[in-house]
C-alpha cells in the first residue's frame, strides 16, 4: 500500500486551447501515453456521497487500484494498491471484491467492499513535463460517447501554485475554468444521457 496527498489544480480546454499548449511546449504524438481509469461505485452510488473514488487505472503495463477521499482541507488522500492482471480482471467482472487497506477504509466509510461494482471507463491519452515546481499534465479525455480537454498542475502547495498557474493560463491567453475532477465529469455525463432516455 502507498498512500499520498494530492493537490492538483484543474482547468477545463476547448479542443483550440488544447491545440495551443501542445504548440506552446512542442509536444509531439510521442509526449502522449495512455491510461485507463475503470471507476467503482455501489448501486447506490455510496463513494459519491461519501466525496470519495474507487478506480483502477491501467499505466503502462501496470494496474493500481485507488481510493481517494477528499480531505477537510480540500486536498485528496490516495491510498494505492498495486494489483495482479488477474486481480483487476476479477474486480472488473465483479467476482472480487477489494482487500486490504482498501477494503478495510470502505468498512470504516460503511461501504461493503463486496457491494463495490465497476460502472464505466474513462481513456486519458495524456503528456506530463515539470514546470515551475510542479507537474503539468496535459489531457485528452474519452468517455461516455464524450471527449474533454484538461490542463492538470500538481503541486505541493495550494497557493503558491495556483498564482503560478495563473501566470500560466494568462500567458497562454486561456480563461480560468476550474473542472471538476475525472470522476465527478463521468458521473455528470451519465446523469445525462439517462436523463435523455
């Protein structure tokens, strides 16, 4: 288990601004890799209410399975497991259930590890580079029959990095848009379409 805190500044892009940073910081097609993130809620969607995510992302060849809970504070604790091929695609299926710390911090969030199901898939095909202090993850998002664009800044504090984020953005000449994280754009795009039907 490894366990961290994450501070990650957020903004949403229109498909030009995205075009933009690429061109700004020469990223070519090779900058890019590909990550999966397969989101686990209960039926009742009892993690959403909670402010906290259940995901295993597959990262080059490896799979984790995470728990992140927002914090008091804002920041967000993730506890991360690493998980054999055949773990992950016994979670999927939904014949396993997780263990460990993991199962045991659902138990504490009154949360049945066993109630856990996968719901969807969200594809990031994403490039990072360090800037500043920080990381700067660029993102195109794939889900639910939808696409977004993000720029993402990790940081190790909220407000130093966010002036420089700023600075960023205003360089660019990109408005400040402050995007919900992954799972909370997934879970509005699936409101949607149900309410479409």
């Amino acid at each position: 288990m490894h366990q961290e805190i994450e501070i990650e500044l957020k903004n949403l892009l229109t498909a030009a601004e995205f075009a933009a940073v690429r061109a700004a910081f020469r990223l070519d097609d090779g900058a890019f890799f590909r990550q999966e993130n397969h989101y686990f809620d209960t039926p009742s969607f009892a993690l959403k209410e909670r402010a906290a995510a259940l995901r295993i992302r597959a990262k080059e060849g490896r799979l984790t399975l995470t728990l992140k809970q927002t914090r008091a504070d804002g920041t967000i604790l993730e506890i991360h497991e690493p998980l054999s091929l055949s773990e992950a695609e016994a979670l999927l299926a939904g014949i396993a259930a997780p263990r460990g710390a993991i199962a045991d911090l659902l138990a504490e969030l009154g949360i049945n590890p066993h109630e856990v199901r996968c719901f969807g898939s969200l594809v990031t095909d994403r490039a990072e580079w360090p800037h500043e202090g920080g990381t700067l993850c660029l993102d195109h998002n794939c889900y639910l029959q939808s696409e977004d664009y993000e720029l993402e800044y990790e940081v190790d504090h909220v407000e130093a990095g966010e002036k420089r984020f700023l600075r960023l953005l205003e360089a660019l000449g990109i408005p400040r848009r402050p995007a919900p994280n992954k799972i909370a754009r997934f879970y509005a795009r699936m409101k949607e379409m149900e309410e479409r039907r």
